[in-house]
C-alpha cells in the first residue's frame, strides 16, 4: 500500500508543477499561437489550446515516467 500511495504522491506533485508549467507557457505562448492561428481563438477556443497543451504535457510526463521506471526482468 505505501508503494502504490507513494507512486501516487509523486504523480500528483509531478501534475502540480505540470500545471505550473503550463501556465507560464500559456503566458508565454498564447499570444504566438493565437496571432499564428487567429481562428482558433475566434469563437473563444481557449479550452480547445489547453486541452492541447494538457495532452502535450500528458504525453511527456508519460514518456519521462516510461524511461526512469526499471525494465521488468
């Protein structure tokens, strides 16, 4: 039970600090991809960009967390 409540404690601060992340890209961001792509901010399609930047940062923790766990034998 500590193994599994230990895994999840990481995963949780692991999104906490994603979302830190994403915020400040947002901030950063946000104003070139919505001047690059103007109708994607249009009809207020931020929800649209933040589940694109949620799946990106899905997809790397994913993969980070995939490259740092031991091969099973």
């Amino acid at each position: 039970m500590a193994g599994r409540l230990t895994v999840f404690t990481v995963f949780a601060f692991i999104g906490f600090l994603g979302g830190i992340v994403a915020y400040f890209a947002y901030k950063r961001l946000g104003p070139i991809i919505i001047e690059m792509f103007p109708e994607l901010y249009k009809d207020s399609a931020e929800w649209f960009l933040s589940g694109l930047g949620g799946a990106l940062m899905t997809l790397i923790l994913i993969v980070v967390w995939a490259s740092f766990s031991p091969e099973k034998k």
